[in-house]
C-alpha cells in the first residue's frame, strides 16, 4: 500500500501538520518503522480525501470589466486630477511670490551729493520742494533709536569665600 509523510499526508487533506501530529501522539494514528503513514490508516482515521475541484471557467484578472480594475482607474483618473490642481497652485503661488518680491524692491535712494540736472524757470520753483523733501527723508531713515543706559552699574563680582568673610558692599 502507499506510505506518505506527514506533510504529504496533511496537503492531502488539508489539515495541519500539528492535529496530524497529535492523532499520532494520542495513538488515533499509526506511523511505519519508516517513519511515515500508510494511506489505509489515513483513510480510516481522517476518511476519503477530498478531491479538488477544477474551476470550470477560467478567471481573468486583467479583464476590462472587473470591479478592482475600474475602482483602480478611478483612482488614478483622482491623482491625475489632484496633480493638475497642484501644478496649477504651484504657479499661481509661483508669480505671487514673483508679484511680492518685485513689490519689495526698494528705489534706490537719490544722493544729495549728485548735481541737479539744469531746469527751466518754472521747474526751478518746485525744485527746492522736492529736495527739502528728499533731505527730509534721508534725515528721518538715518535717525536711529536711542537705547536707554542703565540707571547703577552693575557691581563688582565677587568669589565665594568673600561672599562669606568681607562685609556686603
């Protein structure tokens, strides 16, 4: 009669190598000098195998139609979109900063040594306004702001044993 292993024995019937070691162990289930099992023996403890059953149609993964394939299309038809949506973001935030940093550019400050250009009458009137003003402005960005000195000096550091010995002061 045909022998077979315990790992043979348990894809047979597919059961775990470990209840086929305990029938053994419990004397439900003989083993040969051999060590392995005869197919009689498994027959009366566990009964007739099963058979597997083949699948009559052949299942087809990659097939248009199959739920997981369209929930996967959704999916990166969901990233494509939230791809777009960032670029878009990205280059509106882009010429924002763009907008900013243009904004921020500060003229260059016009320099009182610099000779006037020569101007008609009527300019020189207005003249003296725009450089009173632009004197009034260099003034007020070089004023600085005046830090407040301390009212005591801080006193002289002692060591620890002064700090025992001489007297406070």
């Amino acid at each position: 009669m045909k022998t077979l292993t315990v790992l043979e024995l348990s894809k047979l019937y597919n059961i775990n190598r470990q209840t086929i070691y305990n029938n053994i162990k419990k004397g439900i289930l003989s083993k040969n000098s051999d060590n392995k099992i005869d197919l009689a023996e498994a027959i009366r403890v566990f009964g007739e195998p099963v058979k597997k059953q083949t699948v009559k149609e052949p299942v087809k993964v990659d097939s248009p139609n199959s739920a997981e394939v369209l929930l996967l299309r959704q999916q990166i038809d969901m990233l494509k979109n939230q791809l777009d949506d960032a670029k878009d973001r990205e280059s509106f935030y882009q010429n924002q900063i763009e907008t900013m940093q243009r904004l921020l550019e500060a003229p260059k400050p016009l320099k009182v040594e610099d000779p006037t250009p020569v101007a008609t009458p009527q300019e020189t009137v207005e003249a003296p306004k725009e450089e009173a003003e632009v004197q009034t402005e260099i003034q007020t960005a070089n004023k600085r702001i005046p830090i407040p000195e301390h009212g005591e000096p801080e006193p002289k550091k002692r060591g620890f044993i002064s700090r025992f010995f001489l007297p406070n002061g």
